[in-house]
C-alpha cells in the first residue's frame, strides 16, 4: 500500500510543478501574440512606415511613431550616460574599496531606492527635480553648451532632459546591484594574483578584477537600459508628452510608455487603439531583445544565477 | 622609480576617491527623497486621512482610506494568484530544472522581470476588461500576478537551493518519498526565505501604477467590491500629482509619503528575515 502511494505521489508532484512551470513561458508567449493579434490593423495599414513617420493624428487616424521610439531611445540613453559611472562607482566602491561596517548599510540603501515606487519618483521629479533643474543645472549647461543644438530653446521644465535624469535614479540601483553581484563572482585569486604582482589595489580592480567581469558588468548595463525603456510612471510625469522629434534636450518630448499610459484610455477609434498595440509591440520587442542578451552577458559570468533579484 | 611608486599609490588613492564619491552621489537622491517625502508629506497625515475618503476638489480635508484598503484588496488579489504558481515554479526549478525545460523557465522568468509593466497592463485589459465590459480590480490583481510571478521564482528557486542536499538526502534514507521530502522537509526548511521573496515582490507590487491604469482604473468613492474599479495609493498619487489643485498635491505627497512607507515596512522586514543569511557576506 505505502509503495503504492509512493509510485503514484512522486510523478504526481512533478506533473503539477511542471504545469506550473509551463505557464510562465505561455504568458510570455501569451502577452506576445495578443500584442501582435492588436496591432495587426495597424501595422498593416501603415507597415514600416509606422517605425519612421512622425505625424501621430488621431483626427486624422494617421499614426507615426518615429518621434515616441526616438524618445524612448534618447531619453534611456541619457540616463545611461548618468547612471553608468555612478552605478559601477557604487559596485567597485562596495566590493572593493568599502570597509566592511560600511557595505551592508549602503547596500541596503542602494537596494532601497530600487523599492520606490516609479509613481513616487515621478512626484518628485514633477515637484523637486525639475524646479532644481530649472535652477541649479540648466543656467550653467546653457552657459557652456548652449551654441550645440542639444541645448537650444527654452527650457519648458517638463522636458527630455527631466526624463533622461529621473531615469537615470532610477536605473543607478539597478545596475549597481547587478554589477555588484557581478564583481562578487570574480574569483578572490583574480585580485591577489595582481596584488602579489605588485599592483595598487586600482590597478588589481583595473586591470584584473573589470577585465574578468566585463561580460557581467555590460550585461547589468543593458539591464538597466532595459528597466529604463520600458519605465512609465516616472517618464510620464516630467517627458512633457509631446510627439514632437527634436534634438534639444530642453524641450519636451514623448516615450513609447508614456504615450500608452495617456491616450490609452483616450484611444476612441479602433485604429487608434490598435497603433498604441503597435506601439506596444515594438516596445515589448525591443525589451525582450535586451533583456534576453543582457542576461545571456550575465549568465557567462555568475552561471545560472538569479543575479538582481534583491534589487527587484 | 621611486616617483613612479608614489604615483601609481597616489592614483590608487585617487581612484577610491574617486568611486567612494560616485557611491555618495548616487545614494543621495534617495536621502534627498526621504528628506523630501516626510518634510511634504508628514504635515498632511493626521487620523482621518487614513479612515475618510477623498473629498470633492476644492474642499479640504478628507483621506486616502479608498486607496489605502484597495492597495490592500489589488495586493491580495495578485498574491492569491501569483504565490501558488510563482513558489511552485521556483520549486520546480530548483527540484527538477536541471534540463532544457529548466533552462528555458529560468530565461523566460529572468528576460520577464525586466517586461515593461505597462505593456502587461494592456494585454490584461484586452484579457480581462475589454470581454467584461467594465474595469475591476480582479483585473488589476491579474496584472499584478503576472508581474510577481518571475520574481517570486527566481527568488524560491535561489532559497530552496540554499538548503543543504544532506537534508534531503536523510529524509530519503528515512524512506519519505520525495514529494514529501520536497515539501515537508526542504521548502519547510527553506520558508523563511521563500516569505521574504513574497515580502519583496509584494512591496514592488505595491507600488505599481502603469499596470492598473486601465485595470482597477481608479475610484473616488470608497469600494471593495472586486468586479469594480477600485483605488490604489500609486493611482491616487498619479491623478493628484498632475492634477491642478493646491490641494491635490499635499494630498498626493502624503499619499507617497504613505505608500513609501509601507514599501520600507516591507523591505526591512524581508532584510530582518534573511538577515542571518547575508551577514557573513
């Protein structure tokens, strides 16, 4: 009888995992076709062009998302050039250089500021970061850069610039947790090969410790550009939502996020409602795409691991 | 050569400075946050504003109480739908994903975590609003699942790995069966983890917006009705923060204040679970 249970338990209890497990693939797979089944009047209708044209007219149900993808790109990497030095300044300093009673508590803080909420960062942004834009950092960028086109025209407050700076929060965390884990998987023979050749300790980090971690430390980087392509909340509350293409960081601009997350609801038309599916879709693909590399970049270096999940 | 020692040292000096301050810098937005979050919001925070509803605009007075209880009610939706799937695939990849499918659960999972939330809002729409007809906040919890699902997985699977296989291999000696050996003896070991990967996953869920948007949707009135659109702490703070009203606003920081605090409850509880576990990191 016990034998019996057995045989019958041991086979069931891995069925109903695996069924489970199943399912996190078909929602994916799941999420991708219904993107793709929405947005199929529209990217029929305009095809390619829906990428590179940038009138979006829902008056006229012509719809062209060059200027949301432009922004969405320019404003991620805006934050990248940002949070880039200060996120692998956090992850060196931490395995490095920190004293011990020193990294658990900054750590936690790092970890922490991945728990805000994006909602909560965009209030900030909209009633803290844009007024001290306004008064701290674009008088002087004006003053020094102001003859490039980057940094042309009014600032309008809710602008490009705003977006590329809260993203750029927002990322830093993330980055720098993945790296972290990243340089923590750096065999400690890596480091004491090169100190006991003589090296500073920033030579052994430079030159023996980020070579080794190279894949890792990229993948944590496109992680985060990931994080911040596809952000929303945040992004919507200071990019100033306007479909317009220009190369002025002051001025505002539109995400492929933002634009879901405000005329959605608006979308009254079924063309209408099928272009922002589209916009969907590119975006799902686009992230997909850099998440799925980034983590194959990280797995080379921590194998297999869950490498960011405490920065979740 | 002797010049060229000191100034390799002094580079290496240089260099800790160096990141020593990019790690300052990129920790004091978060200080500047906090700082801000209770110097605008505490003042705001009295008993009614956690029992009352919103008052209409223009009038002062009133509370998030609506928001506070449908962050309660989304969150508890999603977790009735994303604990049992999320723990049981964490368990299978850490039981039985040695192989391809194994492989394939863990990718999916990971390259999911990083999903725009946003675009899981419009695909639970299409699932769960537009059939129906009307919003809800079923809807919203749907949503949410989806979202904590790949988190809760990745983080059971690290957890139930964490056991030591001597466990597992005693209770198969003693002659237990291995499904009983899985649940009674290593995820039981494991559990303290696997609640502080809940803890985690709900308090980025919390907090989240873009999903419900077009799912619970949002009420001004206070409802707990789960097939109506309901209120959340992150959607008020959204439809105040760019609201026109004075009003609005400190209603909206006090609001963050709140939802804020709520995450940090969370997070240092999950810390204070696992802390045994990190120390010797």
């Amino acid at each position: 009888m016990r034998r019996h249970t057995r045989n019958l338990g041991d086979p069931a209890y891995r069925w109903i995992l695996t069924g489970l497990a199943v399912l996190l693939p078909l929602l994916l797979l799941a999420v991708g076709s219904q993107l793709a089944i929405s947005a199929a009047p529209a990217l029929k209708k305009f095809g390619l062009g829906f990428l590179f044209k940038t009138t979006w007219d829902p008056v006229a149900e012509v719809y062209g998302a060059a200027p949301m993808i432009f922004g969405t790109i320019v404003s991620s990497l805006l934050a990248l050039i940002i949070a880039v030095p200060l996120a692998l300044g956090v992850a060196i300093f931490l395995t490095e250089f920190a004293p011990r009673w020193l990294r658990q508590p900054v750590g936690f803080l790092v970890e922490l500021l991945a728990a805000v909420p994006s909602v909560v960062y965009g209030l900030w942004g909209v009633f803290v970061l844009i007024p001290l834009l306004r008064t701290i950092a674009v008088p002087p960028l004006r003053a020094a850069l102001g003859w490039t086109p980057f940094f042309k025209g009014v600032f309008y407050g809710n602008s490009m610039l705003a977006g590329g700076v809260i993203l750029a929060i927002m990322i830093v965390p993330y980055i720098a947790a993945v790296s972290r884990e990243v340089l923590q998987a750096v065999p400690a023979t890596q480091r004491e090969a090169a100190l006991g050749l003589g090296a500073t300790r920033w030579e052994a980090v430079w030159s023996a410790v980020l070579p080794y971690g190279r894949a890792g430390i990229i993948g944590a980087i496109m992680l985060g550009f990931g994080r911040a392509l596809g952000e929303t909340m945040a992004v919507t509350l200071v990019i100033g939502n306007r479909h317009d293409l220009g190369a002025s960081l002051l001025a505002p601009a539109y995400t492929m996020a933002a634009a879901i997350a405000n005329e959605f609801s608006e979308a009254t038309t079924q063309m209408y409602l099928s272009a922002l599916f589209a916009v969907g879709l590119v975006l799902f693909i686009i992230t997909i795409t850099i998440n799925a590399l980034a983590r194959l970049l990280v797995w080379r270096v921590a194998r297999g691991a869950a490498v960011g999940s405490k920065a979740l | 050569m002797r010049t060229r020692a000191l100034r390799r040292r002094a580079k290496s000096a240089m260099m800790t400075g160096v990141v020593a301050g990019l790690a300052l810098l990129a920790v004091l937005p978060l200080l500047m946050i906090f700082a801000d979050l209770v110097h605008k919001g505490a003042t705001s925070i009295d008993w009614n504003f956690f029992v009352k509803s919103p008052v209409p605009a223009g009038e002062s007075g009133g509370g998030v109480a609506n928001a506070i209880v449908g962050t309660g009610i989304i969150v508890a939706l999603a977790c009735l739908a994303g604990i049992p799937v999320g723990v049981g695939t964490g368990l299978f990849l850490a039981e039985y994903g040695g192989g391809r499918l194994g492989w394939l659960v863990r990718f999916v999972a990971d390259v999911m975590n990083g999903t725009p939330s946003i675009v899981v809002g419009i695909s639970a729409w299409t699932w769960l609003v537009r059939p129906a007809g009307h919003f809800s906040a079923m809807a919203g919890g749907a949503a949410l699942a989806i979202l904590m699902i790949p988190m809760l997985a990745r983080t059971t699977e690290e957890m139930v790995r964490l056991v030591p296989n001597s466990l597992r291999e005693a209770a198969l000696a003693l002659g237990y069966p291995r499904w009983r050996t899985s649940l009674a003896i290593v995820a039981r070991t494991a559990l303290g983890g696997i609640v502080t990967g809940a803890l985690v996953a709900i308090a980025r869920i919390a907090g989240e917006t873009a999903p419900l948007l077009f799912t619970a949707l949002g009420n001004l009135n206070f409802s707990t009705t789960v097939t109506e659109p309901m209120q959340t702490l992150s959607l008020q703070i959204y439809v105040y923060a760019t609201g026109p009203f004075e009003e609005w606003h400190r209603v909206a920081w006090a609001a963050a204040l709140v939802l804020m605090g709520m995450v940090l409850v969370l997070s240092l509880t999950a810390r204070w679970a696992t802390r045994s576990r990190y120390a010797s990191r």
